[in-house]
C-alpha cells in the first residue's frame, strides 16, 4: 500500500515571540501551495496535509527558520555583555531601524538561506543580486545559515521593487532545494597537504562538472551540486 498523502501537526509556538503567527502561516503557505492547512489553534499547532516530500521540505524549512533566530538570540546575548553606552546606541539603532521597516511599510525584507545554497546561487545566479539603484542587499552570515536583507537605498521609495527581488530569490532557491545535493568530505590527516591535494583535483574536475560548486573550509570542503556531485565525489576520493 502507498501513501500518497501524510497529516503532521506543526508547533508554532517557538516563533510566537518573533512572528505573528498568522502572518508566518501565510508565508509558509505560499512557499508550499501543495500542502493543506487547518486552523491555527491557541497553543500555536496547527495541522498540515500533503505529500511526504512537501512535508519534509516544509519541516526543513521551517528548522532554518528557527536556526536562524536561535543564532540571532545568541548575538543579543553576547551584546548584552557591552557597556551600558554602547548598548544603549545600539538600542536606538534597532529602534530607529525598527520604525523605518514599520512605517515604510515592506521597504526591508529578509530571506534566510542555508549557507551553502547561499553561496551556490550568488555563484550560478548572479543576477538574482544585482540590482537596481534604489535597492541594496547585504547579508549576514552566522554558520550554516545567511540571512539577506533586501532594502530600499536612501529616502527613495521602492517597497515594490524590494518584494519583486525577495520573491525572486525565494522562488530560486525553493527550486534548487529540490534538485540540489551536499556533501562534505573532511580533510584528515595532514591537513594542508590534504585540502591542497583535495582542492587540485577538483580544479582539474571543473571542466567536467561545470554545475558543482566546492566550499572549501579550515577541517572540509562542501560540495553542492546535481546528482552529479556524487561522481565528482568518486573522482575526488580516488
């Protein structure tokens, strides 16, 4: 017997103090039209019906999600350790940037991407991040997850041009989490001989598999890519 379709209880509440979780139930659901969506419930659960692959994606999703704010609650933290000065100039920033995004009303907007899958598309989709003069994007990188702020530059207005580039990255990378694979191969012993040896090869590999892209760290390297990657894997091991 195959099942076509699963029914998962999602708990919210962890987001309840960063997001309205009505406002985060709309973007999840936009992200995953295929799924199905009860009510939301006080206790912040809500059901969702779909496919397995759609909930898998969704779980995964909203686990970077979480990530990404668990990193943000620990750069508080460590603010939180400054001198009183300083922390209160920080205040006034946050607050001053708060209003803007507020009264602006969508002029900023965000988009938090695996690292990797970062690095990949602004490698293969270079387009996705140029933009036009009265829009800037930075991004924030705090391990395995970036986050990219997309804002209007000076007093210009362009909330409408910020939402276009916003979707546009969204909807890019949600087709890549679909086709795209990682792996990490360590470098072990003698590791600068090792990473050097590692990184000839797949210099020479390049030519070969032009859609695998290599990120080399200090202890591994992560390769992105197609089914392909698995092959480049292979080539690189022997």
């Amino acid at each position: 017997q195959v099942f076509v379709s699963v029914t998962s209880v999602l708990n919210l509440s962890v987001f309840k103090h960063q997001f309205v979780l009505e406002d985060l139930i709309q973007e999840v659901k936009k992200n995953n039209t295929a799924l199905s969506f009860g009510p939301l419930q006080p206790n912040g659960h809500v059901s969702v019906q779909g496919s397995f692959p759609e909930i898998k994606f969704l779980r995964d999703f909203l686990l970077l999600k979480a990530k990404s704010l668990s990193e943000r609650d620990k750069r508080e933290e460590s603010k939180s350790h400054q001198s009183p000065k300083r922390r209160l100039q920080q205040r006034r920033l946050a607050t001053e940037t708060s209003n803007f995004v507020r009264d602006a009303d969508g002029e900023k907007q965000e988009v938090v991407l695996d690292t990797d899958m970062y690095h990949y598309m602004k490698h293969f989709y270079p387009g996705l991040f140029q933009v036009n003069d009265g829009v800037v994007i930075s991004d924030i990188t705090d391990g395995d997850v970036t986050t990219i702020c997309i804002q209007s530059a000076g007093s210009r207005s362009n909330a409408g041009e910020v939402l276009r580039v916003k979707e546009k990255i969204e909807n890019q990378s949600l087709k890549l989490h679909n086709t795209l694979h990682k792996e990490r191969i360590y470098f072990k012993e003698h590791i600068r001989d090792k990473k050097q040896k590692y990184l000839c090869v797949c210099k020479s590999l390049n030519y070969r598999y032009p859609f695998v892209l290599v990120i080399p760290y200090d202890t591994h390297m992560d390769v992105i890519g197609n089914t392909e990657i698995f092959e480049f894997i292979r080539e690189v091991s022997r």
